[in-house]
C-alpha cells in the first residue's frame, strides 16, 4: 500500500514538475520507465483539468464583481 502510494506521488511530482518545465531530461526519461504512460496522462488530465477550472471560476468571480 505504501509503494503505491509513494509511486503515485513520485508521478504526480513528475507532472507538476514538467507542467512548469523544471524537469531535467534524465528525470523524465527514468519517469517514463517507472511510472506507466497512462498514469502520467491521467495525472496530466485531472490537474490540467483542475487548472482550467481554478481559470475559470476566478474569472466569473472577476467578471461578477
């Protein structure tokens, strides 16, 4: 349980990391090894998903006042 978890957070670190582009390649290509390509997208898709949802709340909240 706890090495599932701790792959999980290494795989969310790894796409908070290339969403600012602070990753070094090497980092990329052995998260590439470890982690499965669709747990990288669906990290990818859910935080992206979250952003454009913090965009467009905080603009409605912007446009309302």
């Amino acid at each position: 349980m706890l090495n599932r978890m701790n792959k999980f957070i290494s795989a969310l670190q790894s796409v908070f990391a290339a969403f600012f582009g602070v990753q070094s390649e090497n980092k990329r290509q052995a998260d590439f090894k470890e982690h499965s390509l669709g747990t990288i997208i669906v990290i990818a898709l859910v935080l992206f998903s979250l952003f454009v949802a913090a965009i467009y709340f905080t603009v409605s909240l912007v446009l309302n006042t």
